[in-house]
C-alpha cells in the first residue's frame, strides 16, 4: 500500500521530534545524525512540493532560515523592565518592610526563582501559534529575533493544552547549560575553532547570529519567568502562572518556590547559594517576587523596576592578582578615574586584566601600591575592583613596588585638575577642550536613551573628534556627506544611514534633550521630573536652587549641579546652537493644575500608536491633570491602547471611564 504525503509527512514529524527529544534534552541520541539528517531532508523535500503540509510545530521550522541583513527593530507593547538588586539579608529585611508598610500586612507570600545568568526574550504567542521573539533591548525597544528563537529546541512553536489565550506575551532567560557549553567548546577546539568565554556569552552570541541556520547549532535552552501582554484570562497568583505556563508547554524553573515571609526567603537563598555550583546552569542571585497579582498591582513601580520584585545576587567571586600599573581615564565630566591593570585572572566567568580603584581617598583606603598582590572582586558580576591587598603580599625594601599618584594635569589634553571640597574625585578642568570629555560628552549625546542617534558609536566618535569635525554636541547635526567620506572605513551608504537617523533625532522630548545634555547626577527620571515641573527648558535653566529643590527628586547636590551648568556660557551656546540646528520637541504651555482637565487623574495604558505613553501623560499635565501609574477610586479616567490588561479591566470593575486613542486624539484637539 502506497503512503500519502499526508501520512508521511506525520511520520516523519513524529520520528523527528521524538529523535529531537532525547538528544537535545535527555542527551541520549536514538539514532545516528546522518538517519537524523536523512529524515530531515526527506520532510523538507515534501514541505517544498506540497506547502500546506509545514505545519507550525514541523521540526523543519527549527532548522533556521536564510541569514538576514539586519535585525528589525521591536517596540515592547509593555516594557522590560529591570530590577532593584540586594546584595545583602539587610538589603532583603529593607525591601520587605516597604512591601509590607505599602500592602499593611506583614504575612505575605514570595515565589522565589534562580536568577538565570543569561540573555532575557520576550515570545508572543497567537492563538498558541509563536509569532514573535524579541531581545530585552533598553526595555521599550528591543530586536526581532523570531527566526533564532524557533530554532530553541524546548520553546514550542505551538502551545497545547485547554484556555491558551488568543495573545499571550512570554518572557524567561535564554541560557545554555553547563555540560552543552563545555561539549561546545570541545567540539570547537577540536576544530581549531574559537572557543566561548562563558555560556552567558555564548547564548548572548548566539541569539544575535543574523544566520539562523547557525543558532540552530547551539545548544540554547529557553525557561519562562513571567508574562507581559496578555489577552485573556489568567490565575490570581504568579506561581499558578507560571504552572499554567507548564501545562501549556512552555518550560519554567523547577527551582521555583513559594514561601512566606522573609526569613523563608533566607532560608531558599541561602539553599541555591549552597547548590549554586552544582546547577546544571550559571545562576548570578535569587529573583523574590510578591506572589499575588492583586498585591503587585497595589504595589505598583518606581522609575525603572517594580516594587514588588527584587534581585539578590550572589556575594561577587574574588581572585587574587598582581597589580603591574596603573591608567588614568578621563570621564565625560571630567572625572579622573585609576584603572588598574593587573595581571590577567580568570574571575565571576571572564578574565579580568583591568580593575577600576575608584579615586585617591580608595587608593590611600586601601594602602594599595603597584606591584602588591591584590584581591580582585566583581562587583554584582560585572564591574571588576579591588577590594584589598593580600597581607604578606608587601615584602622588603628591595622588592620593586612604586606608589600611585595621581598626574596634576589631564592625562588626555594637559589641563590643570582640581578637586571639589567635599568630593573624592579628582577632575579635569579642561571643559569641551578635553578630547577625552568631549567624546564622552558626544556619547552620551547620542545614547538610545537621550538623542537615539544610530550608527554613531564608539570608533566613529573617535574619528570625529580626532579629525576636528566635532568640537561639540551641536556640530552633529553639521556634519555632511563630504565630510563623512573623509573618514576611515565610512561608505556612501553608512554616511547616508548616519545622516537619516540625525535627522530623525532632531525630534525628540523634553526630558530626553534635559537628559542628553549630560547634566552631573540629572539621571531619566530627574530629567522627567525636571520637565514635568516645570514644561519649558528656559524655566529650567533659570530655576534657582532653591525653586530647583521643590522638584521631585532634586536636591542640594543635583539642584548646584543644574545651576552650575546652566549658568555657564559655553554650556548656554551649544543649547542655542542646537534648538538653531533644528532639534525640538512638542511644546506645552500650560502648568498642571491649571488646564482644562485640572483636578483629574488619569492612568495611560497598553500600547498607543500615535504617541508613547510617556508623552501622551507629559500632555496629560500639560492640560493640568494628574497621572497615576495603578488604577484606584481616586482615577478620572483611563487612557488605553490596545493591550490595556488589568488596569483597563480594574477600570471597568470600579465604573471609571476608559477613553480610546480616537477619543484621545479629539480632545487634545479641542483643548490644546
């Protein structure tokens, strides 16, 4: 009897993913990888003469596609956001008094979590078909990655199980496991191939490969922690979340566990740190989240993390080491900052050659001189410092050691350096003639967070300020096609793409201008607090430090900085030069409280598509109304996109209006 393409095309699907399951995830290969390649072909071959049987869930889909020529960008409907980290039991009994003074009882319940050392994804799921996978990003924005995450082989392309929702946002930790990672890099050196760091680079490397085809070659394992956008409904708790996730498909952290109360949460970190080295996964910390979801709503979030969540990381690894010198580096404030070079150990996953030693008063703290053994921490597993010289260390007068001191002058353009009473920093005051400020002024500048200039990177900025293109931020937006062509390794159509996307950032807001300017201490949020304050760049810049103290967020220190800076002339003329260069942002002219929506609360949710949320709440105030991050019975109205969830929902419970972006756009017409 002659089998159908139907029929074979299931068999073959079937022997495929049940050979995938026991190589890739109970390391026991059935068969020998050419049957495995020969079935694969086979399967391919009838997927191409007859379309319709590539079904969503066909090993095929896995296989990786034809390489791209770049990553498409990804706007998150709800950001990634960060979390706070503690780093000691004190830190812990802190985060749980302000979650128990906000939530007024002390009996309450944290789902606790490894916190994998990996590369955070988000994966959208419609109708339980995988749709969309993107990078973390800054957190608003990330790139899209759906083609390489396919090729996960535990990520199922297609969810089973009963009330999958029509749309469901995932998002979890990419890693690959310690035994793959080392196959891996076996493998590669038989190959006289170039072997991976650490599996957080090797996964980070691996999602980023504009071939999918070779992603499919890594051994990357995908474990779900939370949602984001969710159409539909889901349980009450975040444990019953991410168990619903399970019986879907979609694989979570065996280590998960719910617990009450903060002694309990010792109690767990202190059993994953003992284990930690035995995980078949590199763990950086515990993530505690406050289980039920109505808690974290009431809880809500501060700038950039949610208060309900918290990461405590692991005490950072040390090693010791020599100290055979050290650099000084020039910030874009001017700060002289030691860097030591050491020589080369292997510490927290990475080999470190270069420690940071903070400034004078540490070096003097430390007792510190070059040729010491030293004792070389990561600080949080990721900013390598010096935290002691090993006693013994420091032998005879003949030994040759050298104390550090610090150049009188800049070690970049030669300008005398002074020191701030009350500061430990050393600084340079060479201002914008510094090379090394400038450049890291221009940086700045340009971050995805401030101006978002794209293609303006590091080696570019060099170049522009070495051959005197650039001699300030404003000069960006001078540069032409002819001047660009001078420079090294800069085509027609690098030029082209850089003078597109400085064009684009000449519209941008009012707290990303205030924050691009690189104010000392003026981080996002005071750069929002500035412009919500006081809604025109020119009441900022006049502000004495006493009106400058009345904002949110703004003290002593921050208010001297803003005025220090806003009084200086050269400071003033880049500002002048820029808004003449054509940089703006959309103007607003009446204070909060005073518009015609004053004495309103609003909440903005889910994803708008004429304006990000940020802005439609910054015109929110500029009508006079309030706004609010957490739906209550004190919430006017709701302004919500698609994607709106819960709040919309709450809204709706508590009879509060809900105002779309159609109603949204007519209004601002009527009273702006």
């Amino acid at each position: 009897m002659t089998t159908s393409p139907v029929e074979e095309a299931a068999a073959l699907r079937a022997q495929l993913l049940g050979w995938a399951e026991a190589y890739f995830e109970r390391d026991a290969p059935l068969v020998p990888d050419a049957d495995y390649d020969q079935a694969m072909k086979r399967l391919e071959a009838l997927e191409r003469e007859f379309p319709d049987l590539a079904t969503p869930d066909s090993p095929t889909q896995r296989v990786g596609s034809a390489p791209l020529s770049e990553f498409e960008a990804v706007e998150h409907r709800l950001p990634m956001l960060s979390l706070d980290n503690a780093f000691s039991a004190e830190d812990m009994d802190d985060f749980h008094r302000r979650v128990t003074e906000r939530l007024g009882d002390g009996d309450v319940a944290y789902c606790c979590e490894p916190k994998l050392d990996g590369v955070a994804v988000s994966i959208v799921y419609e109708h339980g078909a995988l749709v969309l996978a993107a990078t973390r990003g800054d957190g608003t924005r990330g790139e899209n990655i759906t083609a390489n995450v396919r090729t996960i082989s535990n990520v199922p392309l297609t969810l089973s199980g009963e009330d999958v929702p029509p749309y469901l946002e995932v998002r979890g930790e990419v890693v690959i496991p310690r035994e793959a990672f080392e196959r891996m890099n076996a493998q590669a050196r038989a190959a006289d191939e170039k072997v991976f760091v650490n599996p957080r680079n090797a996964a980070a490397g691996s999602l980023r490969q504009l071939d999918s085809r070779i992603t499919a070659r890594r051994p990357l394992a995908f474990t779900a922690y939370s949602v984001g956008v969710v159409e539909g409904d889901l349980p009450g708790a975040h444990d019953a979340i991410l168990q619903r996730l399970s019986e879907w498909g979609l694989p979570v952290s065996e280590y998960m566990q719910t617990v009450t109360g903060i002694a309990a949460c010792e109690d767990y970190y202190e059993a994953l740190a003992r284990q930690r080295d035995t995980l078949p996964f590199d763990i950086d910390g515990i993530v505690f989240k406050v289980n039920g979801m109505a808690e974290q709503e009431k809880l809500g979030f501060v700038s950039r993390a949610p208060r309900w969540a918290i990461a405590r990381k692991f005490p950072a690894q040390e090693v010791s080491t020599q100290l055979l010198g050290v650099d000084f580096q020039v910030g874009r404030t001017g700060a002289i900052t030691p860097v030591a070079r050491l020589q080369p150990v292997f510490v927290g996953g990475v080999t470190v050659s270069n420690a940071t030693l903070h400034n004078a008063d540490e070096i003097e703290r430390l007792g510190v001189q070059v040729g010491d053994t030293v004792v070389v921490r990561r600080a949080g597993d990721v900013i390598p410092q010096i935290v002691s010289v090993v006693e013994g260390s420091t032998s005879d007068s003949s030994t040759e050691r050298a104390k550090i001191a610090f150049p009188g002058q800049c070690p970049d353009c030669g300008s005398d350096v002074a020191r701030e009473e009350g500061e430990a920093v050393i600084r340079c005051i060479g201002g914008m003639a510094c090379g090394a400020q400038l450049k890291g002024v221009i940086r700045h500048f340009a971050s995805r967070k401030a101006m978002d200039i794209e293609g303006l990177g590091d080696k570019l900025i060099d170049q522009l300020v070495d051959d005197g293109l650039v001699g300030s931020v404003a000069d960006i937006f001078r540069l032409s096609q002819p001047q660009l062509a001078t420079l090294e390794r800069m085509g027609e159509k690098s030029s082209d793409n850089l003078l597109a996307s400085i064009e684009q950032s000449r519209s941008t807001t009012l707290p990303k201008f205030i924050y691009a300017l690189g104010i000392r201490e003026v981080g996002e949020a005071t750069a929002r607090a500035l412009a919500t304050h006081f809604l025109e760049l020119d009441a900022v810049l006049a502000a004495s430090t006493d009106v400058l103290e009345g904002v949110d967020d703004v003290g002593p220190i921050v208010a001297h900085h803003i005025r220090g800076f806003a009084s200086d002339e050269r400071n003033r003329r880049v500002i002048s030069d820029l808004l003449a260069l054509g940089v703006n942002w959309p103007t607003v002219t009446v204070a909060s409280g005073e518009g015609p929506l004053a004495g309103t609360t609003w909440v903005v949710t889910g994803k708008l598509e004429s304006m990000s949320r940020g802005d439609a709440e910054q015109r929110l105030r500029a009508l006079g109304a309030k706004t609010a991050s957490s739906v209550s019975e004190k919430t006017s109205a709701v302004l919500a996109g698609p994607g709106a969830g819960s709040k919309r929902k709450k809204a709706e419970e508590l009879g509060i209006s809900i105002v779309d972006e159609t109603e949204w756009l007519s209004m601002l017409e009527e009273m702006e």
